[in-house]
C-alpha cells in the first residue's frame, strides 16, 4: 500500500527508529512534513568547479581526494583538523590542492581519512598566505557511487541540516519516498496550477534534471503558500468592509481653523492624503488605512488633520506610539498646533501623565502614549479613531488591545520605514494605501558622504566648526558599552573623549539603558539647545526632533542597516540649515561598502528599501519588519511582483465565488488565521 501526505513517517518501512526520532525532534513527523523540506542549494555534479587559484569570490564546489590529513593545536586545548586534498585533474584549470580545516570538531577527523575521495563546498580564503577553505559542506564518495546514482553525475539537492541524519542518507530518504507516495493523494486543495500536476513539481524540485526546472517548481510552491497569505488579506478586508461603522468627518470646524494657524502650506502629497482619509471616515464602514511616508515627509500633521475629523464628530482619537520618546515628541507637536485650538490633549506613558488641560475643563480629546494606553486605566469614554505610528513595532495583539478600546473605530497605521511594492502587497494588502513622497518646503540641502579610514582630527574639526555657526550635532556609535566580541568604539567609551575633544561645549549622552526620566531630560535639554553635540545609539531613530541639528557622524556605520540609516538620517535636514550626514567605516567589506554607497547616492526612503531588498534579500528585510512573515518558507519569492499579483488574484476569485468558504471552497476555511476583526469590549 502506497503512502499518503497524512502518514506517520514511523510507519514507512525504510526508517529506522533512531532515523525517525531525528526527523521529529526537526518537526518532521509526517510525510508532508518532509516532502516539504525542500532543498535549501543544488550542486551540479555533471562537471565541478576548478580548484580555486587564489582567495575571496563565491563558494565553489569541488571533487578531489585527501591526500594527507592531521590533527593541529593552537593555545591549549584549542585545535582544528586540517585535510589536504588534491585535484585528480592535475590542477589544470586552477591550484592542485587545497587545504580544508574545521575548527573545535573533533569527531571530523572520525569521518574523513586520507585516501578518502570528497566533495566540497566552501569559500577560499588567504591564511597566512595559505589558500584555505574554514568549515566547508563535505560529503564523502562512495564506490557504489559509479554508475547511476542520485549523488553523482546530477544536478544533486542539498538540504538544510538535520542532526543525526548524514545529507547523503537524506537524499536516500527523499528519494524513496518519492517513490513510495502514491501521486494522487499530493494534490492540494486548492489547485494554484493544474496544467502543473503537484507531483510532478515535489519530483522536480528534489531531483531535477536541471535547474530551470528546480525553479519552476519552487515557484510553483511559492505561489501556493503566497496564495494562502492573500486568502487572509482579502478574507480580513472583506470582512472590514461587511461592517457597519460610524461615520465621522462631516464638520471641518477645527480642520479650517488648524490649516489657518499654519505658518506654511501643506504639501500636495499631505492634502492628498487628507482627502482621501476624510472619505474613508464619511463611509459608513471602519477606515482600514496605511500612511506610508518617509522620515520628514510629515506625516504628524496628516495624523493630526485626521483626529481633529474625530474630535470635531464629537469623539475621541488616540495615538499609540512605540517608545516614550516618540510619544513624547508627538506630544509636545500636538500641544503646539492644538492647544490654541482648544483641543485637550493627553499624554501617557509607563513613566508619566501630562495633559494640555486641567481636568476641570472635561476628559481628554486626544490621548498620545506607548503602550500604556493599552491598560484600563486610560479612560477612553468614546474612541473613534485609532491612529498607530510606527506600526510595525508592535504586535497584532497590542494593536487590536487599543482597537478594542472604541467600538469598531476607524484605524490610521503609520509607518516612516519605506517597504518595497511587493512588501507593501504582502504585508499591507489588507489596507488602503496612502503615500507622502514629497518633502515639505523650507527644509536645508542634505549632503551625504562616506568616509573610510578618516582621521578623527578632521571630523573633530568639522564638528566644531557647525557648532561654531550655531548648529547642534548627532555623534551615533552601534553599541552602548565596550564589547569583546565586536570590535566597535562604543557611545560610552565615545562620550569621555568628546567631552575632552569639544572643551567649552555641553556633550550629552543617550541610549537604550538609561532610566525613562533621564532620556527625557537629555532630550529636553538637547531640543533647548543646552546640549550642543549628542552622543547617542539607534535609540534617537525615531521620535526625536530637533530643527537646529545639522550634523550626524555614523561610527561604524557598517554595523547599521540601511532601514536604520535612513531612519538615523533622517533626524537632520528637519530644518532650514544645510544639513551633513558623515557615514564613517574601515572600509574592508565591499559588501558594506555597496550598502553604504547607496545612502551617499540617494536619500528617497523607497529607493533605499528596493536596495535594501535587492541586497539582503526579502528574508532578511522581513527580519526587520515586524509582520507575521518570518516563518515563509519562500521568502525570496517576495520580490516576485507578478507572482504576488498571480496569488492575489486568485483569492480575489475565490473570496468572490464563495465569501464565507462554506461552499465550493470549504477546504480552504482551514487557513484562514484571523476570522474577524477586533470586536468591541462593550459587546
């Protein structure tokens, strides 16, 4: 009897016991499971590599045979095994040997010998003029290799890792399983391609005869799981839009007054904006929108046009910002701009309350903090709008905390961390869209320069020099405190020396680990000008403020990603000064080197983030966004805008044909994570 998706692996009759035990700690227990533990890289053992010549470029993979083989120390009990192998090809192409090392591996020198023949794959590197490959993937070629074999003269799969299980015997594994499972049973229940039969694709992607076709069928793959992610963005949405909301925005009252009260006019990209969230909250449904800006964009005041709509409709608006200092900042903007208007504005964060009002004069109108406005405490009689910045900070279940807190409100989410287009599809497709991509007027020229091996006198003097005009700076270091195993100048160690090196100027210092009252004092007193050049960490990348700061010198500015570069940037040029960014780095990684060149290059948030994605990789960029996304196995199909749109339009066809999955579509009622939106606490 042929094995179907659904079988237990440990009733397959060609596992052994120890064998089973190392797939399930691994979370492989059925047949789908391993079935779906594709191939992480293929080797095209047709023809191999030549023996690399020289160091640095890309891994290569090569056959040769070990012709000596020693196990070395170095300090104590410290040691490596070191294997010479040599290119039975005579070094034709390349050198005739290389050597290969493993370091604190002690059972290596059990598993290949002198006289053994191996294959190999790694990176050369030069050690003390040795051509050397550390830590390469090894496997060891057989006699029973000659022949026809799924380990030889084939494109060959490689997997991830599964400790207890040799890559050799997992291959095996793969292969008689898919010799064992019976065709039928792997369709899926939803057919993303029929003219593509599913069993073909698992064939094709485990041993393909040739790599196109090893892509192939991981896109087809890709697009299944892509098209269970837009099942639920268009299930959310359209039971968004099944709801009944409130309608506000009819009266503009404080809206004309607060345009009136501006010294400057609104860009074209902000008025947009505002329309179009002023339509959503004059429809009878929840607004379910995204404000997508870049750092300096203003997206403060397109949030603040929006909850005057609330108020002004007789309700409560609150905002919700991910640490103290972003709702500080927010708070003393909102101050500013609405007070005169008669606007009571509230502030609350774990460390303290404030408000614009005394509270004889009625409860708040608009309440600004962090996630303390999540607890009950926080009196919210009647909240209308939800507005989020930076959302992406938080997680689902702080989000839908606050929504609960009105009654089917209408939500802003904001976000200054520009995401690519096919991002934006992945992780906002639930949500209308709004973009500010024009900088307000008045704002000073930013020039952006990378400097490697620059000499601390020059910046030291170019420091004191903007000071000298009146200006104020950020001096940014990636660590809090000297560490051991980076070897990075920490904002710590930095501080002393700045002090020293700017006598007569006030130096502060910020980061992460100082207590929530002493922050706020720094800053406050680095807002009045009283601290003239700030040492800080990434703890100022958002919610900091600051017109009359000109100057940003990045240390180390490789260890930083080029999301948090931006967002760091974009704490200058809020004023009308020219304003300097100095990325500083020892310029020995040309891939940091590339990463950093693109901020020299331009300063548009969305063409950094398409770099970003091109450089890293959407796996490593989702690392970044906090989105639910994390655990796609087909992350790198992310930046696939065709098939983004392919998945999306099916579950567009689907959710048409059968809107609640009772029906022909039944079977998909299963992936569905988020059955409704937020109810409120008072039903």
């Amino acid at each position: 009897m042929k094995a179907g998706p659904d079988s237990d692996l440990a009733e397959l009759g060609f596992l052994d016991a120890k064998e089973t035990l190392a797939l399930a700690a691994a979370g492989l227990r059925r047949v789908a499971d391993l079935l779906m533990w594709l191939p992480r890289r293929y080797e095209d053992r047709r023809s191999f590599d030549a023996f690399p010549a020289q160091p640095g470029g890309p891994a290569v993979c090569i056959r040769g045979k070990v012709i000596d083989a020693s196990k070395r120390h170095f300090g104590g009990s410290r040691g490596f095994y070191e294997i010479l192998v040599e290119d039975q090809n005579g070094g034709v192409f390349g050198s005739s040997t290389v050597s290969c090392r493993w370091f604190n591996m002690p059972f290596i020198h059990r598993m290949i010998l002198a006289g053994h023949e191996v294959i190999l794959h790694g990176k050369p590197k030069d050690s003390n003029g040795k051509l050397v490959i550390d830590h390469p993937e090894f496997e060891i070629v057989r006699d029973d290799d000659q022949g026809p074999s799924i380990h030889l003269e084939r494109i060959v799969p490689i997997y991830r890792n599964i400790s207890g299980i040799a890559q050799r015997r997992l291959r095996e594994i793969q292969h008689r399983l898919l010799q064992e499972i019976e065709p039928a049973t792997l369709a899926a229940s939803f057919d993303v391609d029929p003219t593509y039969p599913r069993h073909e694709a698992f064939r094709e992607v485990h041993f393909p005869d040739a790599v196109e076709q090893a892509a192939a069928a991981r896109r087809r793959f890709a697009l299944e799981e892509f098209f269970a992610l837009q099942l639920n963005v268009v299930w959310r949405r359209a039971r968004v839009l099944d709801h009944q909301g409130r309608v506000l925005g009819r009266k503009t009252t404080l809206l004309k007054r607060f345009y009136e009260n501006l010294p400057f006019d609104l860009t074209g990209a902000q008025k947009r904006s505002i329309k179009e969230i002023l339509a959503d909250l004059r429809e009878a449904r929840p607004m379910n929108r995204l404000l997508q800006g870049d750092v300096g964009s203003g997206k403060t005041f397109v949030a603040m046009a929006a909850m005057l709509l609330a108020v002004d409709s007789g309700c409560q608006a609150a905002l919700m910002a991910p640490t103290q200092i972003l709702a500080e900042q927010h708070y003393l903007t909102f101050k500013k701009w609405l007070e005169p208007l008669g606007v009571r504005v509230l502030l609350r964060t774990a460390a303290k309350e404030e408000s614009s009002h005394t509270p004889i004069e009625g409860e708040p109108q608009i309440l600004i903090g962090t996630h303390a406005l999540l607890y009950d405490k926080v009196a919210f009689s009647d909240l209308g709008l939800v507005v989020i910045d930076e959302q992406h900070k938080f997680g689902v279940s702080q989000r839908s905390r606050l929504i609960e807190q009105g009654t089917m409100p209408d939500v802003l989410v904001m976000t200054a961390t520009p995401i690519p287009r096919t991002l934006t599809m992945t992780i906002y497709g639930d949500l209308d869209v709004s973009v500010l991509d024009e900088r307000p007027a008045g704002r000073g020229k930013m020039i952006t320069a990378l400097r490697s091996a620059a000499k601390q006198s020059d910046i030291t003097k170019f420091v004191k020099e903007q000071l000298k005009a009146g200006r104020q700076a950020y001096l940014v270091y990636p660590l809090v405190e000297e560490s051991d195993s980076l070897k990075a100048e920490s904002a710590t160690e930095a501080f002393a020396k700045w002090r020293k090196r700017l006598p007569g100027r006030e130096v502060g210092m910020i980061h992460g680990k100082l207590p929530a009252e002493e922050k706020e004092e720094v800053m406050r007193r680095f807002r009045d000008g009283e601290i003239h050049a700030l040492v800080a960490t990434s703890v100022i990348e958002v919610g900091v403020d600051v017109p009359n700061a000109n100057l940003m010198i990045l240390h180390h500015a490789e260890r930083f990603g080029l999301a948090q570069l931006h967002q760091l940037r974009g704490r200058i040029g809020r004023g009308e000064h020219k304003s300097y960014c100095i990325l500083l780095t020892d310029g020995k990684s040309s891939e940091a080197m590339e990463k950093l060149a693109v901020m020299e290059k331009t300063a548009d948030g969305f063409v950094i983030a398409e770099e970003d994605l091109r450089l890293r990789g959407p796996g490593d960029v989702l690392g970044t966004l906090q989105s639910g996304l994390g655990d796609l196995k087909f992350a790198d199909f992310l930046a696939d805008t065709i098939l983004l749109r392919e998945a999306r339009a099916l579950a567009d066809e689907v959710i048409a044909a059968d809107p609640s999955l009772t029906r022909t579509h039944a079977s998909l009622r299963p992936l569905i994570h988020d059955e409704a939106p937020a109810a409120s606490r008072r039903d």
